[in-house]
C-alpha cells in the first residue's frame, strides 16, 4: 500500500509546528472586513509527531491587513438558479503555485447564523492562505434564503449535480477560475455546521470539480430531504444508510465522479449535530471510494483503521486522529477532540460556534488534503 502518503504527511506537519515556534507578525483579519477587537486572540496548535504550541494573534502589528486581495462579489446562475454573494482572498504569497502561475482554491462554507467575515476571523482561513499560498473563496448564504443565514443542505433540490444551491457554490468556482488561474486538481471545499453539509453534498456531486474536503461538525450526503427530517437527523443521525448514501453520491456525479479525499473533524461532546454523524460520513465515502477506485464494491476501500494518534492541546482538548483508506493509500482522515461541543476547532477568535482550544482544523485540513490529493492516481 501507498502510504503517499501518512509519512509525508507528518513531515509537512512538523515543519509547520516548527515555523510555528518561530516569532511572527500575526494578522487579525481579512482588510476592509469587519472584527471584534483582536487583541485576545490566540492560534493554538498540535500536529502529529510534533507537539503542540501557540501564537497569540494580537499585539504590535496584528491591526494591519492581510498583504493579499480581499474581495467581494456576487454570483448570478446563468441558468437563473439564482444568486449569492461571494468574498475571495487571494494570498500575496504564493509557494503553492505550481508552474503556470496556478494556484490551489479552498471554498469554504460558513455556519448557520454567521457571515463571511466572521467566518473568515474566528476560522483563520486567510492567515493560512497566506503562510501556504492558496486562494479562498466563501460563499455567504442570503438571509432570503434562510432567515437563519444556513446553508439548506436538507433541501432534496441541494443534492443534486445542477441543481440549487450547490450549483451555486459550484459555479463560483468556475467564476473565481476566470478571475485568477486556479490549479483544477487542487480545489477542495469546506465548511461548518450548515456549511459542513453543504460540503458533503458538493464533494459528492461535483467530484470532478472538488479533489476532496473537510466536513467539520456535519453530516453525510442526502442526510435529509425535508427540513422537518434535518433535526432528527442532526440529533440521532441520518436514516438514510451510509452505504446507500455513498452508492447515491456516486451516482449524482455521474461519469465525471472521482475518488474523493475527505477530513471528517468532530467534537466528542456536540449536542447540536451529534458525533453520530461522524461515522457515517466516514461510512458513506468509503463506500463512494470503494465503487470508484477499481469499478466495482469490493472491500478495496475499508473502515479499518489504518493508522491511530491520540495527541493533546496544552491547557486545550486532546483529540485522536484516525486514518482510512485501502488502494491507493489513505484517503480519509477522522479527527474526534474529546470535550469539544459543536464549534470550529482550533479558532483564531473565540465565539459560540469557535472554540481556541482544539487543534487548528483549518491548518490540519490544509496539509492534509493538500499533501493527499498532490499525487498520481486520484
């Protein structure tokens, strides 16, 4: 087996806990967007065969913008779907572009009542563009959409490749292609909560477009079709089956569907959308896996583990990091922080849905899609 794979990774994340222990100039946010105040925040950090530190973001110098481009924009569906608002940032660094001058684009997904520039502080997201140099793109649900601003995974027309509003999300892709070059194998999406699902159902439908993701604190694809079925599923778990629900994400993406690469992050402790849905999402890509790697269902994609840390957060939550896979390597990374209600782990502004002591979700997802997907074979 091709472990690309687990090794490399490692090394990657050490280098990054070592730039972590060096001083920084650390920025408190995306320019022109608004923020609380910044001067309690805190990056908190733990990587495999590493350890663990932190970097106070605040202080002499933290008040000054991002040396990227931060941008807003609407989409409109040409083919009247509709339309959202989108913010880009594009990092002034730019060690992740590949020979053309392309680079890597992470579409990120907020939560239920949140905003982008919100999302974009207590997420970190721009800060880690910048240090790695790939560009990010949000999209921001319309209140006319959801008074609640979530994402309406649990609408039957939001699962489906051509169809609301994942084809929205897919379409700012396209668009922010046409803006800046964007190395196609390299774009993944992410998100939150809402966002989460959301994400699941785009990497399911529209795997030609996205080469993997991170669904943090969200649920499976198709996890519910109707909004009065979306809170039982986000209490006890979906009752679509894992494995139906990955023969169906094959199926959404057509010819064009591709192997996937997926973090699945999770507080042991959320009492929102319940750890349940962790396993099933682990459940259902692997079966999505298993049809796509060789053609057919034939165990070459397994939840056996592969590969087991249990690490901790000084003065922070430990957490355990499970991979999986099977033909080809590891294709699936399961992060459960023990303690951890429903928030973005690793936060670089404390909130509701954000919390500072988990390990940086952003960072982990970063080095682990990016170093995963860079090889033959997906």
């Amino acid at each position: 087996m091709n472990f690309f794979s687990l090794e490399g990774l490692w090394v990657a994340l050490a280098l990054a806990a070592a730039q972590s222990l060096l001083p920084t100039c650390a920025i408190a946010g995306p320019q022109d967007a608004p923020s609380p105040d910044p001067s309690s925040w805190t990056d908190i950090w733990c990587l495999p065969w590493w350890g663990c530190g932190s970097t106070t973001f605040g202080g002499s110098g933290s008040d000054q913008p991002l040396p990227g481009s931060w941008t807003k924009s609407t989409y409109r569906s040409p083919e009247g779907l509709g339309q959202r608002d989108y913010y880009v940032y594009i990092p002034a660094n730019r060690p992740q572009a590949s020979a053309n001058g392309a680079l890597p684009l992470v579409l990120a997904l907020h939560g239920c009542m949140e905003d982008v520039p919100t999302f974009a502080v207590e997420t970190g997201l721009n800060q880690i563009a910048e240090k790695y140099g790939f560009v990010v793109a949000y999209p921001e649900e319309s209140s006319d959409a959801n008074s609640m601003l979530c994402w309406n995974w649990f609408d039957s027309g939001n699962s489906l490749r051509g169809s609301g509003e994942i084809a929205i999300a897919a379409g700012i892709v396209q668009e922010v292609s046409t803006q800046i070059q964007i190395d196609t194998n390299q774009v993944f999406a992410v998100g939150f909560s809402s966002g989460g699902a959301m994400a699941s159902n785009l990497i399911s439908c529209y795997s030609d477009i996205f080469a993997g993701g991170m669904i943090h604190s969200g649920l499976e694809f198709r996890a519910a079709t109707t909004a009065g079925d979306s809170m039982t599923t986000m209490e006890s778990g979906s009752s679509l089956s894992p494995s139906r629900s990955g023969a169906l994400a094959a199926q959404c993406a057509g010819n064009a569907a591709k192997l996937e690469t997926v973090m699945i992050l999770h507080g042991d402790q959320d009492v929102v959308v319940d750890p349940v849905n962790s396993k099933q999402i682990l459940e259902q890509f692997t079966r999505m896996n298993d049809g796509l790697d060789d053609g057919s269902v034939d165990g070459s994609q397994t939840t056996k583990i592969l590969d087991s840390r249990r690490l901790n957060v000084p003065n922070g939550y430990p957490y355990r990091v499970d991979s999986y896979g099977g033909q080809g390597g590891i294709h699936i990374m399961n992060v459960t922080v023990e303690g951890m209600g429903h928030a973005w782990s690793g936060a670089h502004q404390a909130s509701n849905y954000a919390d500072p002591a988990g390990p940086d979700a952003g960072e982990m997802m970063w080095l682990f899609l990016s170093q995963a997907t860079n090889r033959p074979g997906r």
